[in-house]
C-alpha cells in the first residue's frame, strides 16, 4: 500500500515536472516568434522606406518644377510602418517661399509611393488655374503645343504682360516654347536678368499635362549653387541617370493621361545623350517686375502661366 502510494507521488510529480517543462518551452518559442515576427515586421518596413527614400530622392531631382527638398526623415512611426517626409520650398529671385512637403506611405506590407506628392486643386474660374493642394499657392503650368486643342482643354494662360506692368514684385513664370529649344538657345533668348530656374523636357501627345504638376525637368544651378539658371555637362548627366533610375525602379507607377511619366523621361534620356543636343519644351522664369519688362513679348513663346507673384522684400 505504501509503496503504490509513493508510486502515485512521484508519478504526479513526473506529471508536474512535463507540464512545467512543456510550459516552460512554450513560452521561450512564443518569446521567440514574438521577437522573431516582430524583427521580422522591422525588416519589412524599414525595406519599403529605403525604396520611399530612394522615391523622394530621385523625384526631387527630376519632378520638382522649380522646388527644392531641404530634408528626407521618418514620421508617424509604427511597428507597422509610418511616413517619410520631405520639406520644399521655391526660391524666387532670392525669396523663399514654403512648399507643401512630399509625403509618402510605407509598412512591412509594401509602399504606397507619392503618386501624389505635386497634387493641385482646380481654380473656380473660367481661367482653368491650378493651386497647389497644401498652401494653394498658384502653379505655373506648362502646355503641350504638339497636340490638337480640344474643347474640353484648359485655356493657355498668356500672363507675361501681367507680370510685366506689376511693380516691385517678383514672380515665377513658366514659359512655353513654341518649337523645343536647346539650351544654348534658351540662354541666347532670355534677358540677363531673368533667371531659367528649372527646364521642362515636354511630354507626348496622349498626355495633356496641363492640370497636373508632374512636369519632369532639370532645375538650372551650377553645382552647390542652386537658382543660377545654368546647366553643366555633369548636370545634365545626373539628370539623365536620374531619369534612368526613376523608370527603372518605378516604372509604371506614375501615369498622367495614359503617359507613363517614368518610362518616357528614360526614353528622352535615351534620345538625348548630352546637353548640347537635348531639347526643352519650356522653362519657369523667375525675377522682378523691371526684369520681365525686359522680357517684352517674345514671339517664340505660345504660352505664359504665372506661379507665385509676391511683393519684393529689401532684405532676403
């Protein structure tokens, strides 16, 4: 009797000695799979925020009419994922002016790239404008003078006289060409005092680009020296890697009108290998009131859309 009853005891303890044991191994593979899915997730969103970053950067390069990026950080930060973000600002005849930021969306699911980080609103009049969607501040708009107008077309803005009587003001134009130029010839054309601040490459046929503000194009600076209006050699080649990169990377995510915006900025870059042969469709202008004087009406111009006109400060 004694000995089935030191039988039972230890047979119990055996019994306690597994469900602890068992116990015991479920927690360190929960605390294994908790810190293993949970550095998995990590690894997951911080991939698909380096490809935002790489978004953003290369996009400030190539789809930033006249804008420049001061930075690129995480924001809204989750296990899950969170936001990168890029403030912008333009720069006119020396003033700054604050931009909306370019955001975009990440998780450990994927991205979600800003196909929208130039978004613009409509303006409520017949003069078909577009304002930017965060400071709605007025866009400078290019045209696609190759295409057919049709009625449902916005109308071409023609704003250099305007800008032109205004006084102590400074302003930002976007000007179309009527027949692409080189950059020799822009440089031949434009006064001494206006500054070619950012050049449009133009866009094809099936695209109508006016009511959008992805315009791809090269901001004119000498390296380091932003807003001069000149373009170098070695400009021009990171330009055309940029434009190479972008369709590479993130080709098929950006259509205006059925226009794969990156796939066609590779096949200009293709088109055109070095900046004495490259053509431009347009280019924003920027200076004062006394400088698009100077301007008066060029007869090689199809259309004038004004940006931001702002009074001229004494200290910039």
């Amino acid at each position: 009797m004694k000995t089935d009853i030191e039988f039972n005891r230890l047979a119990r303890r055996v019994r306690w000695k597994r469900w602890l044991i068992t116990i015991g191994i479920a927690v360190v593979v929960s605390f294994g799979l908790v810190v293993g899915g949970y550095q998995l997730l990590q690894h997951l969103a911080a991939k698909s925020s380096d490809r935002d970053m790489d978004y953003l950067q290369v996009t400030a390069e190539i789809l930033a009419p006249n804008l420049q990026s001061s930075d690129r950080y995480l924001a809204n930060t989750t296990i899950q994922g969170g936001q990168v973000v890029s403030h912008r600002y333009k720069e006119i005849a020396g003033q700054r002016v604050a931009w909306s930021p370019a955001v975009t969306n990440y998780s450990w699911l994927g991205t979600e790239l800003g196909t929208a980080i130039n978004a613009t609103d409509w303006g409520n009049t017949r003069q078909d404008r577009v304002y930017d969607r965060i400071t709605q501040q007025r866009v400078p708009q290019f045209y696609d003078v190759s295409r057919r107008p049709t009625k449902t077309d916005p109308r071409r803005q023609q704003d250099l006289a305007t800008v032109a009587r205004t006084s102590h003001q400074v302003a930002e134009v976007a000007l179309t060409f009527k027949h692409p130029l080189t950059y020799a010839a822009i440089q031949r054309k434009l006064p001494r005092s206006l500054t070619a601040a950012w050049y449009w490459i133009g866009t094809k046929d099936s695209a109508s680009p006016e009511l959008t503000n992805d315009y791809l194009g090269i901001a004119g600076g000498d390296d380091g020296a932003p807003g001069t209006g000149r373009l170098t050699t070695t400009n021009y080649r990171y330009f055309r890697s940029a434009l190479k990169q972008a369709n590479r990377e993130f080709g098929g995510t950006l259509r205006t009108g059925g226009l794969d915006v990156f796939k066609f900025g590779a096949q200009y870059a293709k088109r055109y290998p070095s900046l004495q042969t490259a053509k431009f469709a347009g280019v924003i202008v920027t200076g004062n009131s006394a400088a698009f004087k100077q301007l008066g009406h060029p007869d090689w111009v199809a259309a004038s859309s004004a940006g931001i006109v702002m009074p001229q400060t004494a200290i910039q």
